[in-house]
C-alpha cells in the first residue's frame, strides 16, 4: 500500500528528469516490487502481531508527543537547571571526583539520546500533517497541481523548481508594476496641456 500511494503521488508531479517523467520512474519501480513480492511474498502476519505492532505504534506515537510538548515547558527547564545547581554544590562534598563528573555525564547523554527519538517522532508527524494540508491546498485551489508531492524530490530537482518559481514570481511582479505604472498614468490628468 505505500509503494501504490508514494506512486500516485509522483503521478501528479510533471517535472522531467533524463526525458522521464518522474511519474513513470516511480511506476518503474513500484511494479519492480510488485513483481519482486510476487517471487518472494512477504511473511504473512497475523493479525494479532499487526495490532500489537499498531498498539506499539500508538503507544510510542503518544509518549513522543507528550514529551515533546513538556519538554518545552518552563518548569522543565527550572528543574533540569536545578539539577545541574544540586549537582555542582555536590562536587565538594564528593569531592569533585571522576564518578561525581561520570553522574552528570551519563545522566545528561541518556536524556539527550532519548529526547532525540522522541522529538523527531514528533517532528516527522507535524512536518507529515503539514504536508498533507498544503497538498489539499493546492489541489482545490487554481495552483498548480505538479506541486504536489514534491517533497519526495531530490534537493537539485526542489532547487531548479524554486529558481523557476522565483523567476516566474519576479516576472509576475515587474509585469504588475508596469501595469500600475501604466494605469496610474491613464488616471491623472494632464494639468499641463491646460
């Protein structure tokens, strides 16, 4: 099912590369895996393992988005800093030893490791709702429809689309100055002919 939906998304895509459309590369390969599946199916899962791993996913999906909310909180912050206070006025009492330092340097790399999972699986899910949104925005308005499922391209294929955009957005400009010039000279009269 991803393969099928990642494919009718480059469908809309119209931009070129090598002389074929990116529509028809990615058909390539879909019907490459579809035939690569059909000589080596998948392991059958059932449905008990599918709901766990649905249950998993959920699971994970609601702590990310738990601590990614309350990590940025201000009493988060206090008590990490009051951490690090009751940890550096600690150093004389344990004499400022190597295990002193050890505490606060595996402390702080475990959170870190941690909230880097966490905060991505956030990040990924708003970036994917966000993507999703503009991609109904252009497709019920008067914008181009090839825009569409462009975030899969490569950052070459994403820059020459935004220098074109730009160009064309420069081109649009001076064409409307030239017209309001154009127009604000029609609407003053000639006080000097007079």
């Amino acid at each position: 099912m991803p393969y099928a939906r990642r494919a009718w998304n480059f469908q809309l895509v119209h931009t070129f590369r090598g002389g074929v459309t990116l529509a028809e590369k990615d058909l390539g390969m879909a019907r490459r895996l579809r035939a690569d599946h059909s000589a080596h199916p998948p392991a059958k899962c059932s449905r008990e393992s599918l709901k766990t791993e649905k249950t998993l996913s959920r699971v994970f999906s609601e702590i990310a988005q738990i601590t990614s909310r309350e990590a940025g909180r201000p009493w988060v912050f206090a008590l990490a800093l009051g951490t690090i206070f009751v940890w550096a006025i600690s150093g004389p009492l344990f004499e400022f030893s190597d295990t002193w330092q050890l505490v606060i340097n595996t402390g702080t790399t475990i959170v870190t490791f941690l909230m880097v999972f966490l905060i991505q699986n956030s990040q990924n899910r708003d970036a994917a709702a966000i993507q999703v949104k503009l991609d109904e925005l252009i497709r019920v308005s008067r914008a181009q429809n090839f825009f569409v499922g462009v975030e899969h391209l490569t950052d070459q294929e994403l820059e020459d689309i935004r220098t074109r955009c730009e160009s064309r957005a420069k081109a649009e400009a001076t064409r409307r100055a030239g017209r309001s010039k154009n127009n604000s000279r029609m609407s003053t009269p000639d006080l000097q002919s007079h």
